[in-house]
C-alpha cells in the first residue's frame, strides 16, 4: 500500500507509491511534522481513489518527475486511455479463448467467472488487483469454518483461471499479476477403492439385465464413464477385437476426448466381446450409442449413478462407491494377472506407467501375494537351514556334506 515516509538522513518527506504493482517514490522539501503528514496523506487518498478508478495522472501530482513518462493518460485527439475493468477482460479473454476449448470445459470457466471471479473482482480495475487481495479471496473460499467452503480442487481451479485472464492482461496492458508465485493448496490424497472380483460377479449377477452387458464393459475395459456412455456402433471392430476411443460424452454433448493421449484402441477380453456381441441390435447404425436409453440416446451418469448404481450397491450390502470405481478395479484386476505395465497404461489412457504405479501398485500384492511373502521364506530358510539350501536349482545338502564343509573351514 502507498504511504508517507521520512528519509532518514534529512527528515524530509516522501511518497511511498505502490502503483499497478510498481514502486515509485517521489521526494518533498516538506520537514516531517504532523501537519506537513497530513497535508500529503490527504493527497494520498486522492491518488489511491483515482489508481482504483483508472483515473491517476501521473504528471497531474507530480508534473516535474521523469517517471511522468512512463504514464500515458491520453492518447491520440485527447482521448483517455484507461484500463478495462476485470469483467470486461474476463469475457473478452474468455470469448477469445473458447475455439482452443471442449464444450465441457468451456462451461466450467464459465461457472468460475460467474459464481467466484466476477462478484469479488469484476468491478476492479485491471493493474489494481493486490496480491494481498488474491490472498485474502483464496481463504475465505477455503475457510473450512463456514457451511460453504470449497475443496482445494476448487479453490486452485479458481485462482487458476484468474492466473490465466491475468498473464494475458500482463502481455496486453503491461500490468502486474498479483498470482505469480501464489502456491496451489496441496491436495489431500484419497484411496481408490477397487472392487474384488468376488464382489464384480456380485455386481453382475444381481444387476438389471438391460445394465449387464454395460457393467461387464466397464468392469473390464478401464473406460472413463464419458468414453463408454459416448461409444457409437462404428468405434467397436469386432474383427480385431477393438473399442476405438474417438469420443466422449459429458453435461449432454458428445465430442473430443479430454485429451490426445485419450485417443486409444482397447483390447476386448473374451467377457467384453461377448457382451458386445449381445448387445448390438440386428440393425445397427454407426450413430448410435452402444448403450442408450429407451429413446435412444446416451446413458447420463448421474442419472445411472442415482437410479441404477447406487441402489444396486445398497441391494448387495457393499460400500457405496463412485461408478468411476469400476475403472480402478479394472487396472488391479490387470496388474494382478501379470499384463505387461506398458500395455495397461495405453489400455488406461496413461502416456507413463508413473500414474499407474503410483495410483495402483499397493493393491498387487493384496491379489498376487508377490508382497514380500516369498523373501521372508527365504530368509527364514537360508537362517534355519542355511542360505545355499535355499537358492534355486541347489539341491540340499545331506548332513555328511555339511560336516565335510565344516571342517574344511574350521
């Protein structure tokens, strides 16, 4: 914030300005006596009211500074060149923007301008945004003390955008970001909660005969919920024994996948092709869905979570689970039958295996016992029996060759 100070060695008078998250300082003759401070602290508050508006002229206040220069408040036949305000950037930015954007995204940066970034911002100018002031919204959006407070998810998200409308403010009118260097609020870890197999042929047994064959594609492919509710009659090669993942559906589009990585082949298993089998009608376009309802159109998952999913789990006694859970099953049900990492990774959608062993390696050894079981037997034989009894391919020892060994070492 601007003040007034006093230099140490005269005593003189100065403004302390911190304009559009500069720093200048202009120097008076003024002595430092309570009057003379509040003579410039008056000035002060005019300068603060015409930075907020967009008004400040810099060679008003001080018209003898060389930093007047880097202030220009007109421009071309006398017309004032001021600084949008941030709502008005915002949608400008936004409109800009859109064509680099999927429908579904596009629609979340909308829900962060008008639900958090225009009401607390949309009114300010654009350079007298603080940094103190992006803290302080990033708070009361976290505060854990109030019925509406946001997840880190959330909360990052939105100072995300805002980082984002702000960097381009900063390239077009040279203003400051007050985001750089805000770190994002560290995001709590949640277990993912896989199905056992005992329980999926639970699942499929008791499931509603029109929602098996959906599940079974689910439980076995690894596929997001839009990929699946998305999947069209002519992205399934049967000769090959492929889904082709070219689309998505989500908030009642279908288009793009998330993102080109997402863009895939699936293997089907013997249990996917058949259900595929069974589900294509005799006629079947290449536009329609594989799984639709009754009208035809895509399965929406909240709908299917609500009216099928949940009560399903409640009927069967286990724990309620997100459908997203049934990709997570998948990826341990591959790694414990030994797939090669590589191959479950693009099966998944993954670029690398880091994602897939960071989010999945603590459940193999719960399915393959290769969780440190087969060293301790090791160790406890070589300890009782001696370690080269136990190393592959040595047979035993008979007691005569042990006491030979013994001797010949002393």
């Amino acid at each position: 914030m601007s003040s007034v100070r006093a230099r140490p060695g005269t005593g003189r008078l100065y403004f302390d300005l911190h304009i559009y998250g500069r720093r200048y300082r202009e120097y008076t003759l003024l002595e430092d006596t309570p009057a003379n401070r509040r003579r410039m602290e008056a000035v002060l508050k005019k300068i603060d009211a015409e930075i907020t508006l967009g008004t400040f002229d810099y060679g008003k206040y001080f018209p003898n500074s060389r930093k007047r220069a880097e202030f220009a408040p007109h421009t071309g036949a006398g017309q004032r060149s001021e600084l949008p305000r941030f709502a008005d950037f915002a949608r400008q930015w936004r409109h800009e923007k859109a064509v680099e954007w999927r429908r579904a995204y596009a629609e979340s940066i909308d829900s962060i301008l008008r639900r958090h970034l225009l009401p607390e911002f949309g009114e300010r100018l654009l350079g007298t945004i603080e940094r103190a002031q992006v803290l302080d919204f990033r708070s009361r959006l976290a505060n854990a003390g109030t019925t509406r407070a946001r997840s880190a998810v959330t909360v990052n998200r939105v100072i995300g955008v805002m980082r984002m409308i702000l960097e381009e403010a900063a390239v077009r009118h040279g203003t400051p970001n007050p985001c750089l260097g805000i770190k994002r609020l560290k995001i709590q870890r949640t277990d993912i909660q896989p199905f056992t197999i005992e329980e999926v042929r639970q699942i499929l047994d008791a499931v509603r005969p029109d929602y098996r064959n959906y599940l079974t594609v689910r439980f076995f492919t690894g596929l997001r919920s839009g990929e699946v509710n998305g999947l069209k009659w002519k992205h399934v090669d049967f000769e090959r024994r492929q889904i082709l993942i070219r689309e998505t559906y989500s908030r009642g589009y279908t288009e793009y996948t998330k993102t080109d990585g997402s863009q895939r082949e699936i293997d089907m298993c013997g249990l996917v092709y058949d259900a595929l089998r069974a589900q294509k009608p005799p006629v079947a376009k290449d536009e329609d869905y594989v799984f639709h309802t009754r009208n035809g159109g895509p399965i929406d998952n909240k709908n299917f979570d609500a009216r099928v999913w949940r009560p399903l789990l409640r009927h069967l006694g286990l724990k309620p689970r997100r459908p997203y859970q049934m990709r997570h099953t998948c990826a341990t049900l591959w790694l414990a039958a030994g797939e090669n990492p590589q191959w479950i990774a693009r099966q998944l959608g993954h670029t690398t295996t880091e994602m897939l062993f960071r989010t999945y390696a603590r459940f193999v050894p719960n399915l393959t016992r290769r969780d440190g079981s087969a060293f301790d037997r090791m160790l406890t034989a070589a300890l009782n029996g001696g370690l080269s009894e136990t190393l592959a391919g040595h047979p035993a020892k008979t007691s005569a060759g042990r006491a030979d060994t013994e001797a010949r070492h002393g």
